[in-house]
C-alpha cells in the first residue's frame, strides 16, 4: 500500500518542491493579521461522473446552488454543466495556525483516504498532508466511515499594500499543461507582473497552485449552448398527391381555427383567475422587494428563505418600540410583539449566516426555537426573531436577587438534564455535528414550565475536530485545549457543562469577583486528600440546597459527572450520551468518585 500511495502522489508533490510556496501543507500566514478573513475564490472544474451539476458540487464544498451560479454568470441553479466546466467556488480564507485556508467540511466515505479526496474531489486544491495537520485526532490509516474531516483548501488574503493596489482578490487555481503566465493572466483579467509578484516564480509548473491576484470578480468563458438545430426541408409533394393533399389542409384549417379559439377562450379564464390569486402576492413581492435584489444577501440566505419568515426592519421597529432601551432583555436582545405574539429579538452586524446555517438543520425542544429574520441594508444589521422563553437566564435564577426565590434541587437537575438532552443533540443527530462553543448559564434559557433550553448559536461551529487560532467565548468556561491549541471538537462543549454543573451544585459564578475560576477551584478540591476531599464537597453545595434539606446523595453524583466532564485529557471526557444517562440515574445510583470516570456502584435505598 506505501507504493501505491507514493506513486500516485508524486506527481503531485513535486510541484510544490520546486517552489517555496505553498509547501505541501499550504501558505504561511500570521494570524494577528487584520487581512484575515477574507472572502475569495477557487477555481474548480466540473467533472464526470459526480460533479457535473451544481447541487453536487456546492454539497462537497458546503455552499448553496445559487452561491456559485451568482459569481459564475450561470442562468440557472440547475443549469447542467461540461466537463472541465470551470467555476469560481466562494471560500472564507483564514488564518489557521499560521497557515492560510478555506476550511471545508467532509463526511468520510467508503474507499476514501485523506490523498484520495484531496486529489480527486478536491482537485489538489489541498494536499493530504495539511489534511493530517488541521486533523491531528484522526488516524489517516483508520477513519470511520461518518467521520467529519476538515479539508483546508489553500488560499491567501491581500495584504494592505495589495489593496491599496487595487488587488480585491486572490483566486487559487490549479495550473494545468498547456498553462502559462500569459494565458492565465489573460484568465482571469489579471497581468504577468502581478502573477510573478504574488507567486515568487517566473514561470508555471504543471498542476501547482497559482495564486491569481484580480481586483474584481473575473468573468469566465462559460461553454456555449449549441441551437437546436432546424427542421429538413422535404421535397415538393408529387402531382399525383396534391389533390389529396389539398382535402386534407383545408380540414386541418378548420379544425386549427376552432382550437385556437378553444386555446384563447382557456388562456382568458386562467388569465382572470391569476390576476385575483395575484393581488395578494403582489404585496407581498412589493413588502421584500428591496431584500429580493439584494445579490449577497440572497446568496447567503438563500436555503433558508423556504423555512423561516422574512420580516421588515419597521415591522421590528414597531414591535420593539424603535428598539427602545425598556425593551432589551439581555445585550443586544430585545422583547417584542409582533402581531400579538410575544417574541425575542436579536440584533447583530451581518454575520448571521453561519448561525442561520446552523439553526436551520437543528429542531429540538431543548433548543430555542428561530422564527425568522430581517437584514436591514441601511444599517448593515442582521434581527433573528426568536421564540420569547419568558423566565430568563439560568445565570439569573442562580446569580441574581430573585426576592428570595431559589431554584429547589429537583428543578436544579432537570435543568442539568435538558441541556445535556440538548447537547446530546447537536452533537449525535447532526451531520456535520454542531459544537455550540458558548455553553454558559447566561445561555441556557427557562420556559413556563422551568424547563431549559439551549440559546444563542452565533459562535456555533458545524463540524468537528477544528483547529482555530481565533479563540472566543467566556472566561471560566472554555476548555483547556481550546485556549492552548485551538482545538473545536464537542468535549468543549461537554467541558463548559461541568462547569454549568458546578453553578447548579455550588451557586457561584464561574469567575468570581476575584477572577477566581470556578473549575479551578472545584479541581483543588477533587484532587485533594480523601480523608478531607468529602467534608470540602459538603462546603462546596449551595447553602439554598442544605436548607431544602435534598439528597446529598444525588448531589455527590452531579458533582462526579461534574468533574468528569472537567477532565484536562479530552479523551477522558464522557460523551453527552453517558453524561444524559448518568443525570437520569442520578437519583437511583451511586457513582463512584474515582479517577478514571464514573461507574456506579449501587442502588439508593427508596
């Protein structure tokens, strides 16, 4: 297999040892750089026999039919494309531990290796070694058929003095044969001296990568459609058939006159009948006019305009009374009523499409439920409009002066049991998974009935095993290995569950005044003497739940599914499976408070 595998990469790798850049696991980048990210480009070229067609082809690269038709001057989303059809694939460059790429997510088939999609479905726009760097997790000899693999297609940004130059854009594409500095200038509307500038080389190599520098969208040569072609003439009819003939057109005549008289008098009734049904469209049409034109906005809305509704910015105004400071519920979330219905609306700079991404392919009770959306081209605002959950935070119940109101233990834990349900979602009955990266009591809402439900996606990552160099969310709550390393994967989010499992127990805030860290402290006292370890427990337990006089046995487990969610080893960690399992017996069982996970070890007395 080592024979096969380096024969058929060869041809690949030796371009790239002939050239500095990119080396075979990409360009280099810095990531303090304010270039990144950036939106641009690759060229692919559609190919027989599964990439002939843009569902397909916007399917490998995570994208909708329409974001590559837009770019790429194609009448229709269905259009049927040619074989090495060439299309300008939109990516987000960015800046990945000190590499430049355009992550896309994959789901591992039967038969694929790292080198086999690299080169073949994504065309060497990536080689099979940065695919093993932004993937260290996964075993490149042993992958699971399922398994979500980050594909980094290699790209740059323009620097600073680029686009004081002009230069918009970066387009990476794939040099072939018959290819030189000429004619991909002449491509892509660029110039030769651009091209060596931006490449450091003077001439091209077969199948390397060329970045293309262009100062704005290029408008590729798309195959042209041949007409149809027309009808033969046939010969004049023989004497001995005219006479025939002439019976024969004078009855098509009549019989022609009657049917174009039947064809008006339908054409009349349906036109009549249109125009009624149409009145009412017409308003509507008229009400999104404006967002309906809108070119990047339908690009990336475009696969959720069939699920969720659409509203006007005044429609919002008037349900938030002009988004009046009495309104806001938290940040920049706001109470409103729109046509008798009490709602959640969140106001946000146009970034919403990876949350709109998400929320689209998630349904579940323990989730928060989005109800539509609005972009305000004015003021370059995006509004999700969400159900209201009208008992607020998690963190307000436990932090805040609720006029002596505490949440019992009973309720304490079936909160805990509806977010582990919900995560167990996300991550298990997703495809890509979801990693929510901002689990947090602030993020966790209460409906009526004091049931939970998971909120706020916007940092939400689709797909797992991700490595980030831009580190977001908050303190006291992120996970030791995202922090050092970057590294996405759902034992992030099974890490902040611990610690929203040590505010439930404890009552504290995951970060005191002090800037002391909950899960810190917690550590202290797990990994303390034995012979004190259960006294420092009992002083860890909210003194609200001592009053209440709970089971302290079913505290004790909460805290050891607490601490075995707080492992530093990700690979120690439960699932969100076990850890919704071990919440539901947390009153039935014992756990046993040991190093290497939980196992229970009897039954509670009834």
């Amino acid at each position: 297999m080592g024979k096969h595998y380096l024969s058929f990469s060869l041809p690949f790798i030796l371009p790239f040892l002939i050239h500095a850049q990119p080396s075979l696991t990409g360009y280099t980048c810095s990531p303090n750089q304010s270039i990144y990210p950036c939106q641009t480009y690759a060229l692919y070229r559609a190919s027989a026999p599964n990439f002939l067609d843009l569902g397909s082809i916007g399917d490998l690269f995570g994208l909708s039919r329409l974001m590559i038709s837009k770019p790429n001057n194609l009448s229709s989303p269905s259009t049927t494309l040619s074989p090495d059809q060439n299309l300008l694939i939109p990516i987000t460059c960015s800046c990945t531990s000190n590499h430049s790429y355009a992550n896309v997510t994959y789901q591992i088939n039967a038969g694929d290796t790292f080198w086999f999609v690299s080169t073949s479905k994504f065309q060497n726009l990536t080689t099979y070694q940065a695919v093993e760097l932004v993937n260290p997790s996964l075993v490149p000899t042993n992958l699971t058929i399922g398994v979500q693999v980050i594909f980094p297609i290699f790209c740059q940004c323009p620097t600073q003095t680029q686009l004081q130059n002009r230069i918009n854009f970066i387009i990476t594409y794939l040099s072939q044969p018959s290819d030189t500095l000429s004619s991909i200038a002449s491509k892509f509307g660029s110039n030769i001296q651009s091209l060596i500038s931006v490449n450091r080389q003077t001439n091209v190599t077969p199948f390397s990568t060329i970045l293309v520098p262009v100062s704005q969208t290029p408008q590729l040569e798309q195959p042209s459609i041949s007409p149809s072609p027309l009808p033969s003439i046939s010969s004049p009819p023989s004497v001995q058939s005219r006479e025939r003939k002439g019976v024969i057109i004078g009855l098509s005549i009549g019989l022609g006159v009657l049917g174009i008289f039947s064809f008006l008098l339908v054409i009349v009734m349906v036109w009549l009948l249109w125009g009624f049904s149409r009145r009412g469209v017409k308003e509507e049409e008229k009400r999104l006019e404006p967002l309906l034109h809108d070119e990047n906005f339908m690009a990336d809305v475009s696969d959720c305009l069939d699920k969720y509704k659409l509203y006007r910015i005044q429609e919002l105004r008037e349900a938030t009374q002009n988004f009046d400071p009495s309104c806001v519920i938290q940040g920049s979330v706001y109470k409103g009523s729109l046509k008798g219905e009490v709602c959640a609306i969140k106001r946000m700079k146009w970034n919403a499409y990876e949350e709109l991404k998400i929320l689209q392919k998630v349904n579940h009770s323990n989730l928060v439920k989005l109800e539509g959306f609005c972009i305000d081209p004015e003021e370059g605002n995006c509004y999700l409009v969400y159900e209201y959950v009208e008992n607020g935070s998690l963190h307000s119940w436990l932090h805040w002066d609720r006029q002596g109101k505490k949440l019992d233990w009973k309720t304490r834990l079936q909160i805990a049991v509806d977010v582990a349900n919900g995560l167990q979602y996300i991550h298990e009955h997703t495809r890509p998974s979801v990693v929510h990266k901002d689990i947090k009591s602030s993020n966790i809402l209460l409906d009526g009935n004091m049931r939970a439900k998971i909120a706020n996606f916007g940092l939400a990552k689709s797909g797992t095993n991700a490595i980030t160099m831009h580190i977001v969310g908050t303190q006291g709550y992120l996970s030791p290995e995202y922090i050092v390393d970057g590294l996405v994967t759902p034992k992030m989010d099974v890490f902040a569950f611990g610690v929203v499992l040590l505010e439930l127990v404890s009552g504290k805030e995951a970060v005191d005044d002090e800037g002391k860290v909950l899960w810190m402290e917690a550590e202290r006292v797990f990994e303390g003497a034995k012979d004190k370890r259960d006294e420092m427990l009992v002083a860890m337990v909210d003194e609200a739940l001592v009053d209440q006089s709970c089971s302290m046995d079913t505290v004790m487990n909460v805290l050891a599914i607490a601490r075995a969610c707080l492992k530093r080893e990700v690979s120690k960690r439960p699932s969100m499976v076990d850890i919704f399992y071990m919440l539901c017996k947390a009153d039935e069982l014992y756990f046993d408070f040991s190093e290497d996970g939980i196992v229970p070890t009897g039954v509670m007395a009834r």
